[in-house]
C-alpha cells in the first residue's frame, strides 16, 4: 500500500494575516493545520527582539512586547518573519536570534 501524502498548506500569501497581529494570525493558522490533521503549537516568546522581521528596522529587527510563531514538526511559520516559508527549526537558533530583556 502506498503511503499517503502529507497535507499541503496554502501559500503564505493565501492565508490570513494581518500585520502585528502575530496572536490572531498564529490562531488562526493553527485552526487551518489542525484541519488537515497537521499538529502544530503556538509559541509565545515575552519581551523579545527578533532578526529578519517584516517592518522591523533597516536590518530586520523588531522588539516585541510578546511574540507569537507557530512549529508544526519541524518547521517554524512566522508571518512577520522575511524569512522562508516554512523555516525549518534546525535553521531557527541561527537565524531567529531573540533576546529576553
């Protein structure tokens, strides 16, 4: 028997997002994995600066009073990141460098 294909998930650019909304965006991106089976969590990273943000400063950086991003096995979905989507965890040490203040 053959094994079944994994869920695809929509683009980023098909799913809804509104911008610094990261809370609503992740919920609702979880409600859409969940739907095709996928489990995936809701990370919540407090009082943190994060690189390669969307409409962060001129080199990506962005404080956040809260952050939230979603990990689904191996992969990391950030609306407001610039970064690929997804990014798998293995690349997040080097690339989604956050500090708590």
């Amino acid at each position: 028997a053959a094994a079944a294909a994994a869920p695809s998930l929509p683009a980023r650019e098909d799913l809804m997002y509104i911008p610094n909304m990261c809370e609503l965006n992740a919920h609702m991106l979880l409600r859409e994995l969940r739907a095709k089976g996928i489990a995936a969590d809701a990370v919540v990273a407090p009082d943190t600066f994060l690189y390669r943000q969307r409409g962060g400063a001129e080199d990506g950086r962005k404080g956040w009073d809260f952050h939230v991003f979603v990990i689904a096995g191996t992969d990391v979905y950030d609306f407001e990141s610039s970064l690929p989507w997804p990014t798998p965890t293995s690349r997040a040490p080097s690339i989604l460098k956050s500090y708590r203040s």
